[in-house]
C-alpha cells in the first residue's frame, strides 16, 4: 500500500493543531520595496453624498434654463386610470399620444379578466426564479403562444423588456466577436452589445448599403456576427427593408436579431409584424426579440427562435436564471391580449388609418414628420430641446399629451414631440391635435423662442 505524505494523510485532530499553530507564529514584518505610500483618507459628508456628481451639471443648467424662461418640467406627471385614447391629469380629460397600448386591449374586459383569474388561481407572484420555484403552466402557454405567432420552435419571456435585449446579446456574444446594430438601436440593444465585450459598429439608421460596407471589412474576423435592427424605430416611427436583410444574412453568416417591441400587432395586415409587413418568413429571422408592454398590455420580453436557442437562454441567460418568474397576471394578460389581436383584425386597420391620417394632416399643415411612414408612431421635429418642452407644455394647456424627446436621447438639432397612435383615436381627435399642434409650433418660431431661449443658456452657463 502506498504511504500517504504531507498534511492531508494527518488525523483531523493532528492537522488542526498543527494549523493553529502556525497561525500563532509570528510573521517576519515584509519590508517595503519603495517609499512608505502615502494614504489619502475622505471625511464622509452627511446628508446626500450624491449631489456633487460632475455628470449632474448638464441637467442642472438645463433645469436653470428652464426655469429662467418659466417652463414646466413636462416628465412624470400625474395620470389617473387607465391611459388610451384620453388620459386623466389633475382632474382634467386630455386627448393622450403618450401610450404604448397601440390597440386599445389595455383596459378591455376579457384581458382584465384574465388577468385576475390569474390572480386567483397562482398568486401575484412567483416568489422567485422559474428554475427554482418552478414552472406554471401559464408561463409555458404565453411562450407556446409567442413561439406559434411567430411559427418557429420555442420562446422564453423575461420579466423585464429591457433586460431581455441585454441578457440575450451579452449573454450570446463573446469578447472578439462582432455585435453591428442600427444607430437608432434601442438603448438595451446597446447596453447588451456592451457587456458582452464583443467589437461595436453602428451604422447610419436604415442605411443597408453602410452595413454591408462593415460587413464586407470586418465579418470575416470574427466567429460570431451579430446584426440588431428594430422591427419598428420608435424614435422615427420608421422600419428597416427586412427582405434584403435576410438577404444579406444568407450571404454573409450573422446571426439577425429583430427586435419587435413596437411593431407587433402594429405593421402587417393582421398585426404579424415586420415579417407580414415585408412578405418575409420568419423562420428567416435568427432571433425575434418583442416586449409585452405595447400590444400586448402588460410588461417584460421574450426571444423566440429555434430550440436551441431558447434552451441555452433559460438555462444559463443570468436575466432569466437570477430572475423571479414573470407575475401570473402578466403571462395572462398577454394571452388575451393574442386571443384579440388574432379575433379583431379591425383594431390593426383602424391604426393604420390613424397613423396615415396623422402624417398626411400634419404635413398638410406644414409640420416635419421625419421619415415617419404613418404607422402608429409619429414624431413631429420641434429642433432643440427647450422649445420641444415649452411645445408639450403649450398643448397641455389645450387639452393634448405628448411628451417631447429631448438630448441626450436624441441629437439636440432633433428634439421633437412623439406621437403614439391607437387604433381608439378618431379622425376629430387627430384633425384637432394636428392643428393646435401646427398654431403653437409656428407661434413659438413668431414669438422669438429661439432668441430668449439662447439669451436664457448664457446666463444660466455664465460663471459666477
């Protein structure tokens, strides 16, 4: 038999008397290499020890402008019952173009009913992850559901829209791979390229020619390409050339992630999406990316795609494996909420109506809508950030909500009020908004905004 040596074929007594004595020795004291370090200590400060952040200084010369030309912050203000249509703000009924629920089911009876049987039969929560509380036969049917919208293999649904983009490309790309998105890319999409540690390219929004100019030079580097573009731009209300996509995808070998937050249920015919809207199978789409928050009334995302791909995701994604399952009400929701959208075809037409009208009415009325291509998203270019806040607050007063997108979001030459359509709205109410919305943009240029807006940037910059 072979003898054992050292301290592992010791006795468990022996070893730990051993052990502590060697912890009861005294060490020599290391001398120092070089000059004794000098340590810098920081007095902690009582009481917001947040409010010196250099990254602060932006927002609070714009808060000074602001408040120097006496406009209102427009953000975070105070709705009461459920947004559509109208909105409720301090007691007053306003015609409301700040909502995702592009077909008006948030509200309709039979997904409220759904979800509080949920509520009854599973609880509000799931206390915990899917993979260590279990499953519920409601999360696999949403995903069933999600996977045959789609007619691919499978899906899986986070609980966060924004985490899914930033679970799945961190989680799929790799340091020395390559993640090429739209420079309109949604900030997830981004953020998700980012912590994967892969090689970032943007390209110029829908500019197909500058991505397979990267393609062409860069691709055939790396093992793993991804290529992000959104279903619908949110921003723009605008939505890539998908065939050619996919194209290009069986010539050049990336992996083609479509996110579709905002276009679902929105373009196509019957709601199906880019993929309808462009006459493309979505088979062709490597990986379909939605969120439950627009269309589908409620909140949180999925991937659909191949076996695979959904299988590495939920057991190993660590948005999905480290985080609680999806509140039963939710995933109920969104099944009524598919039940409607495949029942009432109408709802998608009465948006694409609105949309239309709202673009063909508002350049009419002298107003730049962008590339908007009269779907349920239309911007309306205001310029710079300042007068696209006092404009939001001027049409709050005539009884209109739309919020304006202001830098950093977007460039500051491209401040605009954003207008988000649903299939609820009537001709009237768009008609009425465009036109107070064109008297106030062009009274604003009348009145001198610019100048006392410029006048106003100096002095809050001005040093003391």
């Amino acid at each position: 038999m072979t003898q054992r040596r050292g301290i592992g074929a010791l006795s468990r007594s022996a070893k730990d008397g051993i052990l502590g004595a060697i912890r009861a020795t005294p060490r020599p004291e290391a001398k120092p290499a070089g000059p004794t370090p000098t340590v810098v200590t920081r007095k902690a400060k009582r009481g917001d020890r947040f409010a010196d952040l250099s990254e602060l200084k932006d927002v609070k010369t714009q808060q000074a402008v602001a408040d120097l030309l006496g406009v209102q912050n427009p953000f975070f203000r105070m709705h009461d019952g459920c947004a559509g249509a109208t909105t409720h703000i301090d007691g007053e009924t306003h015609i409301n173009f700040a909502s995702y629920n592009y077909l008006g089911l948030n509200g309709h009876p039979e997904v409220a009913a759904a979800a509080k049987a949920a509520i009854d039969h599973y609880g509000v929560s799931c206390s915990a992850s899917r993979l260590v509380a279990g499953e519920r036969p409601i999360h696999r049917e949403l995903e069933h559901r999600i996977a045959e919208f789609y007619g691919v293999d499978d899906a899986v649904a986070f609980v966060s829209g924004h985490a899914t983009n930033v679970a799945a490309i961190g989680h799929l790309m790799r340091n020395g791979d390559l993640v090429v998105y739209d420079s309109l890319a949604h900030n997830s999409i981004v953020v998700g390229a980012t912590l994967s540690g892969a090689t970032r390219r943007m390209f110029a929004h829908n500019d197909l020619d500058a991505l397979e100019e990267i393609l062409i030079q860069q691709a055939h580097a790396h093992e793993r390409v991804l290529v992000a573009v959104e279903g619908l731009y949110s921003m723009d209300g605008d939505f890539p050339d998908l065939a050619r996509l996919v194209n290009m995808r069986d010539r050049y070998g990336f992996w083609l992630m479509v996110d579709e937050a905002h276009s679902l249920g929105v373009l196509g015919e019957t709601g199906g999406g880019i993929a309808e809207e462009c006459g493309v199978d979505p088979k062709d789409v490597d990986i379909w990316m939605g969120t439950l928050s627009k269309t589908l009334s409620g909140c949180g995302g999925y991937i659909a795609g191949s076996h695979s791909l959904v299988e590495y995701l939920k057991f190993s994604a660590p948005g999905f494996v480290y985080s609680v399952g999806m509140p039963p009400a939710v995933a109920a929701s969104a099944i009524a909420c598919f039940d409607l959208l495949k029942r009432e075809p109408e709802r998608v037409a009465k948006l694409r109506a609105n949309g239309a009208r709202f673009v063909e009415q508002a350049k009419a009325a002298g107003l730049d809508v962008g590339t908007a291509t009269g779907t349920a998203i239309v911007p309306v270019m205001v310029g710079d950030s300042l007068r696209a806040v006092h404009l939001a607050n001027r049409l709050l007063t005539r009884g209109v909500n739309a919020l304006p997108i202001v830098h950093p979001a977007v460039p500051e030459r491209s401040a605009r009020l954003r207008f988000f359509l649903t299939s609820d709205h009537s001709f009237q109410q768009i008609d009425h908004t465009v036109a107070v919305v064109a008297e106030e943009h062009h009274g604003l240029a009348k009145a001198g905004f610019g100048i006392k807006m410029a006048a106003a940037l100096a002095k809050a910059t001005r040093p003391s």
